[in-house]
C-alpha cells in the first residue's frame, strides 16, 4: 500500500507486520463523501496500515451497486495516505439479495417442547420461535423468523433416564391437528384418546430464519458473487467475521433447540451411515437407558458436522479472496464470537477457530491468550491480533502492553459502547499517549519473524469438550493452561483434530510441533471420544524428544465403542490426576530441562469466566530465540528500561524506553535490535551511547549487512548509527490529535 510521495513514511512498509485499525460505517458513512471525516482522522493521526472495514446500517447490502460504489469511493480515498481497506463481504450483509435469490435456503432452528398429557381432554403443544441478533443485525433487521412448520410429533413414556425404553411412537399427523403455524407460533393439539394415558409428547417445529442457511447449496458460489462484484475496487482484502450460526448467548442448556435444515439433515444422514437427524435430535435432547452410547455418538457427529461444514465456508471464502484480489490480499478478521470456548461457541460454530484460515491470526475482545498463540503458530503469523475494544481508553493503555507481552497486537475498535459517531469514538483514542506508544511497539515488527515461545501444548479432546452426554463436557483445558501462564511458561492450547488434519506433527529432530513451534511437553487432555489415530500418533511421538502428559480417562472412540485409550497410548506418557498435579508435573521437567520463564501472567481478563492474561511489562522470548523487554505499567507511551540479561551465553545492557529487543546469532553475535528511546545498548559485539533518545530498529539482511529504520528523528542519523551503515530509513510519528478537537480539521 504506496502512500503519496513525502519525505518520510508515516506507516510501516508492506514487507513489515501491518498496524491494524478497525472502521464500522453506520449511515453518516453513505452520504457523499461521507467515508471522508473518519479517514482525514486516522490519515493524519494514527499510524493504520489497514482497516478491517464492515457496515453497521440498516438497508444498506452488499450487493447493492450504490454500496459498491461508495466503498469503491472510499478505498481510493483511503490510498491516498497509504491505507488499504479490509472489505467486509460477508454474505450476512446481503440477507435481502439471497432470500430473493434463494427462498427455500434460509437457515432453520429445530425446536423441541415436550409436555405430559392429561389423563382426561385435549392436549396442546405450543412453540414460539425466538429472534436473533448478533453484530451484523446491529442497526439492522435481526435474524427474524419467517415461517414456521410442523416437523414431527413423538409420544412416549418418560422415565428418570429421559425416554422409557421401548415406548416411543412417532404420532401420524391424522394423531394431531395442526391450529397454528405462523413465523412466530407453531401449535397442535391430540384429541383426547388419540393418545393412551400416562405418555408424554413432543412437538418439533421448524423456523426459518432471515439469513443463509449453512449447509444451504448455493452458499458458496453467492459469496464468491460478492466478491467478484468488487473485484474492480482497489480493495486490500475481505473480510469474514464471527462466521457461523446465528448466536446463542446461553448456549442452548436444555439441549433442545438444534440449527437445522434439510441440506443439513442429508448430510446428517451421509455421514452416519443413513441416520435420521430428527430423530436424533430428540435421542440428544432427552436420551434413552440402553442407548447412551448411540446418543453420545449421535452428538459428535451432529458437532463435528457443524465445525467441519463451518470450516469448509471458511476456507472457500479465503482462497475466493485471493482468487479475487490476489495472493497478498488480506483476509480478516476473527472466526472468535463468543470470545471463550465454551458452549455458547459451540452453538455458534462448533469451535472451529484453529481451522478458519487467515494469513495473520486473529481474534476478539477477551479470547483466552493460548487461542491467541496457537492461532498464530497454525497460520505462521509471528503476531497475533486481537481486536479489542473498551469504554474507557485507560483499558486500551493498559491491553497494548498487555497485549505485546503475549506475543500480540491491538486491532483498534473504536472505543465501545458509546452514542458517539465512529469518527468521534475513534478520535478518544489518538488523543494522548496511546498512539506513540502503539508507534513504539510497532518497531518490534521489524524483528518480528516468529511468534511466542510456548514450551507446552495442551491437546484437548474437542468432540469430548462439546459432547453433553459425555463425562467432559465444556472443558477444553483452559484451568491447566492457566496455570502454566501464571507460572511463566505460555502454553498453546489446540483441538486434538489438528492431529488428524496433519497441522499438528513430530518434527524431523523428534519433537511435536505445530507450525514454527517445537514442544518440550505436550499434555493430552480430557481425550474421550479421541479415534485410535490420535493414540498411533503419540506412540511416534514418544520416540522422540517430547515430554508426554495425559490427564483425563479414555474409554470410547468417537463412534462411543468401548476403547481403552490407556493401553493404546505409549506406557512412557505420564498419566496425571488433575490440572494441579499436572502443572507441577510439567514445570518442573521444564526447569530440568533449563528452560527459563517468561514474566507471569498475572492478570486475569474475560467476561463471566476468567482465564490468564500477561501484565503491561515484562519479558518474552520468541520461538527464533528473540528476547523483548516491554515496560507500559505506568506511561501507555512506554517507561524505561535499565537492563542487563544474559543470552547464549553473552551479557546484554540496554537503557530505552518501553521497548526493547534483542537477538543474537549462533555465535552470540547481534542479528537483531529494535528499542524505544534507546540510549544506550551493549552485547553481541555492538556498543551504543546516543546523546539523545532514539526509536529505532536494526537488522541484519539475508546479506549479513546492517539495515534501519529511525522513527520520528528529524535530525542527521546519530554519528555512531551512521558508523554502522548508511542503509537508514525514516518513519514519521503521526500528527498528534488536538486534545480539544472533536473531528478532524
């Protein structure tokens, strides 16, 4: 993305990580040259080389040509100061334009109510339909329902152990009248004696909903429409965000509301083997004695379908993005919506984060930090991104130095909630400090080439955390690796189908790694439902180098056959008892091993349920042995740094501010150095005493000659720096916004 010529560059170059903003347009934004105030902002004041990009107004589709052209309008505008839009093309911003297209694929919600029936008159089952909403309906129509239908009426006598074996009947529908069957209400009454007494019975009604259905046919050639309409924009990417169902803020605890349609049951019953999904979806509701193994069968399947089908949208969105706008284009942002995996994310995408791809990992608001860092091993991104956003701008000083510290960067939401315009929402954050201490993290993304080290992974058993009727339900390891981070050793949690999808492997030196990382210790936790490939894996893994863990009984394969996972594991993997034991179990092999800690994670993020997240300073070690100091406890534009480490062997002094990083080459030579403020550095063969602060980074090229980058230095290169090489490039510090204005002049 080329800026207009000046004399020195504002963002960083295409070759470098990009700082990410983010802009949501409501319906200022539609006026002509409406995208102006927000972009004029940001241009001057924030240093975004790209803004992922969605619209928030009502009426307003993607499809529609007025919307085209108008982001068209607004992505040349944007190239002016040298930022390129992130599109949001998502097929949930033109619900009009497939409807009309396709009436009969909109998504459909199975809902299933039982009651007892009285011994003497009618009986009468009555379902309502709910309405969701999510950010896409924001402003917008919500995901209403639409029609409403009869699927089915079962009768049965009920039992402590949900339906008595033997007894279930499917009811005829000359069983039953049907009184009502609206968008809003589907109701049917059993005449009295159409019924023996003593039973139960069970509606099950169907809704449709305004928005594509998942397993729709013609899903995948509409969204690849969208994006070929705006293939003559100069677009830098496109973006899908939070993809899935429509949400469930609950996450459906009674298990008795399933995301359904016919496409979906088809492919139900292709996977199973023939299986009916309707009624299967009353086996998972209730259960049966005798058929606990069919049920909790029933239930990997019917999950594993959901993320895998999840996935496969995905996927086809991101390789149409390139098709579309090329290999470099971007593809954001977060397949994250509920930021936690737990069960109001299984409802909405069957927890498929690890294999929605993306070229730069991405996530939201509170995700657990090791999501955040697995995410970025699997996609080779040496950052992670989480897009965060607050009320308060004191958050947003605080979770920048948070957020490096773990091994990420800030995607800048406009501070939320608030009535404010967006230009105005963002202005809350380019005033003060915040930039200029965004402006000195970004120098690491000169010497940025890999992620953070986390020495563990822990493997948890996904159909086992979603499976309801199994013994591990809504546990996904997040307590264990808490305790890891909190002890200073980052730990990745990833999904045991990455085994199976081969992005997790033994390494030719014997380790498990999973993209640029190697583990020294590998816990496989909770691994129920686990199939037997997950066990041949661990015993090659056992030859090697890694350290093997188990936590939690294995007794079924993912068809729920009986399996003794204990004996089809290597008898080297340490079985441990509970996460206590197997945190101490792990930290102390990683001491013998010598491996050192990182700073603690010693604060604590999320919502209703906490997880471990790192304090606003400390030090952390990339996977390519780059050690970086970060100090933001108390000024967000960075406070000093008085350190003197020792790396491979050598001793390291820097004085800076608020960051630094160093590394150093086999034979304990510089390879590496960026630093905010720095004034003085000594190790690896380099010596520096700068009369004034500097914001620097230096890096040897493939070459082994000397390259930089000065920010916001005005003046000659310091004499001491040009001694080292004349291959210096400017970056400016953007304009500073006035405290007291409230919109761009």
């Amino acid at each position: 993305m080329r800026q207009e010529p000046t004399a020195v560059q504002t963002r960083l170059p295409n070759d470098t990580l990009p700082v990410l903003g983010c802009w949501f347009w409501h319906d200022d934004e539609f006026a002509p040259e409406g995208y102006r105030p927000f972009l004029d902002q940001v241009g001057r004041h924030a240093a975004y080389n790209l803004l992922t990009t969605s619209i928030r107004a009502p009426e307003q589709e993607v499809t529609d040509p007025r919307v085209h052209d108008q982001i068209g309008r607004a992505a040349a505008y944007a190239r002016r100061f040298g930022i390129g839009l992130v599109m949001d093309l998502d097929v949930r911003l033109a619900r009009a334009a497939y409807r009309q297209a396709y009436p009969d694929e909109m998504q459909e919600m199975l809902r299933l109510r039982e009651v007892a029936l009285p011994e003497v008159g009618q009986a009468e089952l009555r379902i309502t339909s709910v309405m969701r909403g999510d950010h896409y309906t924001f402003r917008a129509t919500p995901y209403i329902p639409l029609t409403g239908r009869v699927v089915r009426v079962y009768t049965y006598e009920r039992g402590p152990g949900g339906i008595v074996p033997g007894s279930l009947r499917l009811l005829p529908p000359s069983a039953y009248r049907v009184k009502e069957a609206s968008a809003y209400t589907v109701r049917v009454t059993i005449p009295d004696g159409a019924v023996p007494r003593g039973r139960w019975a069970c509606l099950l009604a169907a809704f449709a909903h305004f928005t594509p259905d998942v397993f729709a046919p013609h899903l995948l050639s509409f969204q690849r429409a969208i994006l070929r309409q705006y293939a003559d924009l100069p677009l830098a990417g496109a973006c899908k965000d939070e993809w899935g169902f429509p949400p469930c803020f609950d996450g459906c605890p009674e298990k008795n509301d399933f995301w359904f349609s016919e496409p979906m049951a088809a492919e139900y019953a292709r996977r199973t083997g023939g299986r009916d999904l309707v009624a299967d979806c009353l086996l998972m509701y209730l259960g049966e004695p005798g058929r606990e193994a069919e049920r909790q069968a029933a239930i990997n399947h019917f999950m594993a379908m959901c993320w895998q089908r999840n996935a496969a949208v995905e996927e086809d969105f991101y390789r149409a993005t390139k098709e579309t706008f090329g290999r470099k284009a971007i593809v954001g942002t977060h397949a994250t919506w509920w930021p936690n995996p737990d069960p109001r994310e299984f409802w909405k995408n069957g927890l498929d984060w690890w294999v929605a791809r993306r070229d730069l990992a991405q996530t939201d608001e509170v995700t657990p930090y090791p999501v955040r860092t697995a995410l970025a091993k699997k996609w080779g991104s040496a950052v992670w991104y989480n897009m965060f956003y607050a009320s308060s701008v004191e958050e947003y000083h605080r979770e920048l130095w948070c957020h490096a510290l773990g091994g990420g960067r800030i995607n800048y939401h406009p501070a939320y909630p608030s009535e404010e315009p967006v230009d105005r929402t963002m202005a809350a954050l380019l005033r003060g400090g915040l930039m200029r201490g965004d402006c000195r993290v970004r120098l690491l993304n000169y010497v940025s080439r890999s992620p953070i080290d986390c020495p563990v992974a822990v493997i948890f058993g996904h159909a086992g955390a979603m499976n309801w009727a199994g013994p591990t339900y809504d546990d996904v390891g997040l307590a264990l690796t808490d305790a890891l981070w909190r002890a200073g050793y980052p730990a990745d949690l990833i999904p045991a189908d990455e085994i199976a999808a081969g992005a997790l492997k033994i390494g030719r030196d014997g380790q498990v790694r999973y993209g640029a990382q190697r583990y020294a210790a590998v816990v496989l936790y909770h691994p129920e439902f686990e199939p037997a490939a997950t066990a041949a894996f661990f015993r090659r893994a056992a030859r090697g180098k890694t350290a093997l863990y188990r936590l939690g009984e294995w007794t079924r394969d993912f068809e729920a056959r009986p399996f003794d996972g204990a004996a089809a594991l290597p008898a080297s993997m340490e079985a441990v008892r509970d996460v206590k034991a197997c945190a101490a179990a792990v930290i102390s092999r990683l001491r013998d091993a010598g491996i050192a800690p990182q700073t603690p994670a010693t604060k604590t993020i999320g919502w209703d349920r906490a997880s471990a997240g790192p304090p606003p300073a400390g030090q952390l070690r990339l996977v390519d042995g780059t050690h970086i100091l970060l100090a933001g406890a108390k000024e967000v534009s960075g406070d000093p740094i008085q350190a003197t480490l020792t790396l491979n062997g050598q001793r390291v002094r820097v004085a800076a501010i608020g960051v630094a990083a160093v590394r150093l080459d086999a034979e304990g030579r510089l390879e590496a150095l960026a630093a905010g403020g720095l004034r003085r550095f000594e190790g690896g063969g380099l010596q520096l005493s700068l009369a004034e602060p500097v914001d620097l980074a230096l890096w040897r090229d493939r070459h082994g000659r000397w390259r930089g980058v000065l920010q916001g230095w005005e003046g000659p290169v310091p004499a001491a720096l040009a001694a080292l090489t004349q291959q210096w490039q400017r970056l400016a510090l953007p304009e500073p916004l006035d405290d007291h204005a409230d919109t761009p002049s």
